[in-house]
C-alpha cells in the first residue's frame, strides 16, 4: 500500500504558454511603437493574406524552433529556485524540477504596402523598432504550484508589476536578435509552399527558457553516516594501505639480500641521501 503522504505531488507545465506569450508580446511591441501615420499597420500571421488596396500589412510568421546548443543541460532533477512560506531550513516546502528547456524561436517578418517606397519606410522602422528591444519579455520568473498556484520566486502569487530589484527575485528575460538564418533560395521555397508572392524578408531570433512541472518534496531522505576513523589508526595486518582488504595472503617479512655485507650503502629513502 502506497502512503499519499509520502506520494510526491506533479503540478503543471509552468512554460507551457511562453512560445505563444512571445509572438504575442513581439507584435504588442510594434503596435504600441507605431509612429509613423495616424493608421496602424495590421498584423498577419497568415504569409498568402492578400491586403485591401491602401492597407499596409506586418507579416510575424514563426517558422522553426530549435534547441540552444550552447547551453544545453542535463536532465535530471534538482531543487527548484522557489520557497513557499518559509525557507527549507525553518521547515518550509522544498520543490524540485528539471532545468529549464532552452530554446530558440525564429521568425520571418515582412511588411506590405501599396507603393513601394512607403514599404521600404515601414521596413525601416519596423529594424529601428526590434533593435531597441533589448528584452523582449523582461518580468519575474512564474512558477505555477502543484495546487495550480502562480507564484514567483519568492513565494508571492505572480505579478509582471514588482520591483525587479528586489533581493532574491529571478527575472525572466527573452532576448531578441537579428539574425541572418534562412537565405533567398529558401525562403522563396517557404513562400512557395504558401503560395505567398515574395517579399523582402528579415529573419529574427528569440530566446526562451520553458520551465516545466514543480514537484513537491515528499520528506526527503535520511542518511546517517559512522564516524570515520583517523587515518594514523593501527590497520589490521590483513589490509592495504587504502583501506582494502587483502585476500588472505601472508605478507612477507624484509629480509638482508644474500652475499657480503655492504659498505657505505645508502638507501633513497635515507634523509641523508642526495636528491
């Protein structure tokens, strides 16, 4: 019969939203800096969209995700950055999780107007806009509890709006780069399996960390240990040097070599010996 008190407790995916979080948040982030008429562009996600006559059109389309090779992980478990009420050594729930899966999402932007120097002009900005985002998502890192709780490192139910400063809160950042990832051939076959005209592209790289599920502590484990003896202690005759022991065999007492005695020999392990 198994204890349910002993039972770990599996809360769910913390980072199961965050890939549609980013392409959410890249488009708020071009809406909220449009400048340039009174008219916003549109959004599209959908590279065949044909636009009315004077309708200018964004295309964010995400079209590969990838590991991070450079700072791969391993899989196994290990305590998680949150304490929930107190910390572990005042007796609070300790939870353990994998490390964080990183990754890289990849998109293809494009813009449409109907002339084409006001398309060139909105290409320009739109360059000007993603470089002054230094981080795309910057806002405390959300872990969610097995009760189904969203919380921060700290304990404290999740708000994007603290302070970041704050002594021991770890912030979740999404970079955002430009990057030069898919060359004319290629992306002239992906607007081809789209049956979407050409356009000029630019490529864009974000990175993510997914955090996966929390699972509670279930008590831990006790390991008691005896006391080690002094190395300088007598060993037993049947042992080794290290510890181990020997198979029973006798250990041979020094004896003299045979023939005459020797003069003025001096062994090498003599204080008195020459190097």
């Amino acid at each position: 019969m198994i204890d349910a008190a002993l039972t770990p407790r599996v809360g769910p995916m913390s980072g199961k939203g965050i890939i549609g979080e980013v392409t959410e948040g890249l488009q708020s982030f071009l809406r909220t800096g449009y400048d340039l008429s009174e008219q916003p562009p549109k959004f599209e996600e959908d590279l065949k969209f044909v636009p009315k006559d004077r309708e200018q059109v964004i295309y964010v389309y995400m079209y590969r995700v990838s590991q991070n090779p450079n700072l791969q992980r391993h899989k196994r478990h290990q305590q998680a950055p949150i304490f929930v009420n107190t910390s572990p050594e005042e007796g609070g729930e300790v939870f353990y999780h994998r490390p964080p899966l990183l990754v890289d999402l990849f998109y293809l932007i494009m813009v449409h107007s109907k002339f084409r120097s006001d398309a060139e002009r909105l290409m320009g900005w739109l360059m000007l806009r993603l470089y002054e985002a230094t981080h795309l998502i910057y806002r405390p890192r959300r872990f969610v509890l097995p009760d189904g709780r969203e919380v921060d490192s700290l304990g404290r139910p999740h708000d994007p709006n603290v302070d970041p400063d704050e002594d021991g809160l770890l912030m979740e950042k999404v970079s955002l780069a430009l990057v030069d990832d898919l060359t004319v051939g290629d992306a002239i076959n992906l607007f081809s399996l789209h049956e979407a005209p050409y356009r000029p592209f630019l490529t864009y790289r974000a990175r993510v960390a997914l955090d996966g599920a929390l699972i509670a502590s279930a008590g831990g484990t006790t390991v008691k240990m005896g006391r080690l003896q002094n190395a300088t202690a007598e060993r037993p005759t049947d042992t080794s040097r290290n510890g181990r022991i020997r198979g029973g065999r006798h250990i041979p007492q020094p004896v003299s070599p045979p023939g005459p005695a020797p003069h003025f020999l001096r062994r090498s392990s003599d204080a008195d010996s020459e190097d």
